[in-house]
C-alpha cells in the first residue's frame, strides 16, 4: 500500500497551460513588487529615490501575502511528477543542478554587485575596489567600519534568490520524506486516508486558514515581518512567513495526488477569490498605515494583520488558480517562450529593475509614474534578455 501523499494518480498527458500562464503572472508581479519598492514601502532597498507613491506600500503588502506562496504551490505540484519519473536521487541530482548552480552564480555576481552600488552611492564610505569590497565588506574577511549602516554585517545576501535557496530546501525535504515513507512502508502497509481524497470544500478551507493563522502568528510574537535569519547558518528565510511557504508547498504536493486543480467546484473558487479581492480592495481604501497593521509581536494588531493577511493569502491562491484554469488555459508563441523562460526572468529581473530605478530618477517625473516606467520596461527587458539567455548554448538545461 503507498501513503496518502505519494499515491500516484491516473496517467496524466496534458500539459496544464494554465500553471504555466500564473507561475509567469506571479513573476511578473514580482517584477512589479520589487519596482515598488524604492517608492512605496518601509523596506530596505537597493535604490533610494527620497519619492514616495500613495498605494505602493499597500501595493507591496498585498502582493507580499500571496504571491510567494502561491509560486511555492505552483513548484511543488510538479514535484511528484518529477520524482515518479526521475526517482528520489535522480530528481535530486537535477534539483541540485537547475537550483543550485543558478543560486550559487547569481550570489556571487548578481547580488554582491548590487551591494557594491549600495555601498559607493549611500554608505559615505571612502571609495573602494569591487574586489576589495567583494572580501573585506561583502564575505566580511575585513574589519566592520565604524557606524556600519547595515542592513547586516557582513553584507553577504542572498537578494531575491532566496526563493530559490528555499524551493532547493523544500524538495530535498519533499525526497527525504518520500524515502522514510518507502522505508516505513516496507514494514508496515500504510492504509490511504479518505480525508485527503476528497476535494476541499469550504469547511475544510476555512480550519486550514484559522490554523494557518494561528500558527503564524505565533512565530510572529518572535520573529515580525521582514526578518531574516539564517537557518543553519546558511538559508536565508523569513521565520514570519515560511509556515505558509511550507503550508503551500505541501498543499502543491497533495493538489498534484490527488487532482484537486481539476476537480474543485468553480463555486469554491470564486467564492474564495470573492473573498481575497475583498480584502484586498479593503486593504486599498484603507491602507496600512491603521491600527489593525502590525508586523509583528504579541498583540491584536499582529494578530488582526495575520488573520487578514492569511485570509487574503489563501483566498486569492485559490481564486487564482481556479481563474486562470477557466479562462487563461491558453498558449500561443509568446506564451510558451514565456513560460519556458519564467525562471530566469525571476534570475535577471532585479538588476534590471535596480538599474532603471538609478536611470529614471534623472528624469525627475512624479513618483507613481516612475514605478509605472520601471514595472513596465523592467518587464519587457527582463523577458527579452530571459529569452536571449536561455538560447545560450549549455543554459537552457539549467535555466
């Protein structure tokens, strides 16, 4: 008998469009997120403009409860698949080399090179070489100068390849449990569980979205929003948000064995994304500037925040993926190229959008039209120059 969760399903030959065209959608806002950032939100930033936009902020927080868990759901529900074909190790092995070689590269160039301008433009440090900042600030190998800025000490980050620091995590963990279970089941048949079978349906969303909340809000009162520590000193993660990344990977996982995409009602999925725009279309009106906002800590603001924000998280995953199975199943010629390339757009974006960032603040334009320019050309160039780079001999295999 097999577990719950590696029972395969029926064969399945189509190809799911459908996730292809909302994993590109979530990485285009992700691209648009972090054009945001340098107008809106609190955050520490690459680029700082001195403009702020009404609504960006809130624009950021929405974007930031939903679409980093909902790209966590989209990976994982390949997953199997990947695994009932590959094998444990063989998948592993390919993991390793898709994640791990891009990860590795990108933080020692992509990240270490933003850091470097941060540090000439707004540290007020005497100028030194890129090699010299590469051992002495960016791996720490000097002293820390006097009334050090931060964020951290070393400089050393990862950026926005974090994400894919945690995805290499969450499958190994995902092949490290498909063994124990195979390991187990060889001494003891494991009889299926009904309760996962069957499709989720109101009751059950809403126990998962008050436990969820509850879960996180507890690591909260420890860890707020926007902290990062470094897991075995070596995995950048944010404690305030990784039981939804992990509540999400896992739901991929079950929804991928249990044909859930397919099967759920089209009145649930509506239902749920009536209930994420809501809370977002509040969000909007009132902003985040209010007392039910907290990032963190053991309070009703924190608590309030959390409920909301899981609520709209879970809402709008589900509401999208219903949506965009009904009505953006679709391929044609530059959809396929996009999809195909959705993962080093994710890779090249962000130097790009640091880049326009620094090039259209000489142009002076108001700030909401600044990001509207950034989002947009940082879009169109981070999908040509993905395309143009998969194309490179040797690359298309890892990117």
């Amino acid at each position: 008998m097999t577990s719950v969760v590696d029972k395969p399903p029926a064969p399945r030959t189509q190809h799911l469009h459908h996730l292809d065209n909302l994993r590109v959608a979530m990485i285009l806002m992700v691209v648009i997120h972090h054009a945001a950032q340098a107008y809106g939100p609190a955050d520490w930033w690459y680029f700082k403009g001195g403009q702020e936009a009404p609504g960006l902020a809130t624009l950021s927080a929405v974007g930031g409860a939903f679409r980093m868990s909902l790209l966590f759901f989209v990976a994982a529900f390949f997953v199997p698949r990947a695994t009932d074909r590959k094998g444990n190790w063989r998948f592993l092995r390919g993991r390793l080399k898709r994640l791990g070689i891009p990860f590795l590269v990108g933080s020692a160039t992509i990240i270490p090179a933003l850091m470097y301008v941060y540090y000439r433009e707004y540290r007020g440090y005497p100028p030194i070489s890129f090699p010299r900042y590469y051992l002495d600030v960016f791996l720490g190998l000097g002293p820390q100068p006097a009334d050090w800025t931060g964020p951290i000490w070393p400089d050393l980050q990862f950026g926005h390849l974090w994400f894919i620091q945690n995805l290499l995590a969450f499958s190994a963990l995902y092949v490290l449990f498909r063994w124990l279970g195979g390991l187990l089941r060889r001494v003891r048949p494991i009889t299926p569980s009904t309760r996962l079978t069957r499709i989720p349906d109101n009751r059950s969303l809403v126990i998962f979205t008050l436990t969820l909340a509850a879960v996180v809000f507890l690591v909260r009162i420890r860890y707020p929003l926007d902290q990062w520590v470094p897991l075995f000193e070596f995995i950048q993660a944010e404690p305030a948000r990784l039981a939804q990344y992990l509540a999400f990977f896992t739901a991929g996982v079950i929804a991928y064995r249990r044909d859930w995409l397919t099967r759920l009602p089209r009145s649930i999925g509506y239902t749920w994304l009536a209930i994420g725009a809501a809370l977002a279309a509040v969000l909007f009106w009132t902003g985040t500037d209010t007392p039910f906002f907290a990032p963190g800590g053991a309070s009703w603001a924190s608590a309030c925040w959390t409920l909301t924000e899981t609520f709209l998280c879970v809402g709008l995953s589900i509401g999208l993926l219903t949506l965009f199975r009904d009505v953006f199943a679709g391929h044609n010629r530059l959809t396929r190229a996009m999809a195909a390339s959705s993962y080093t757009i994710y890779i090249v974006h962000l130097p790009i959008v640091v880049a326009l960032q620094f090039a259209f603040a000489r142009a002076a334009l108001p700030a909401l039209v600044t990001f509207a320019a950034v989002a947009t050309v940082g879009m169109a160039i981070s999908v040509a120059a993905a395309v143009a780079i998969r194309r490179l001999p040797g690359l298309r295999t890892i990117l």
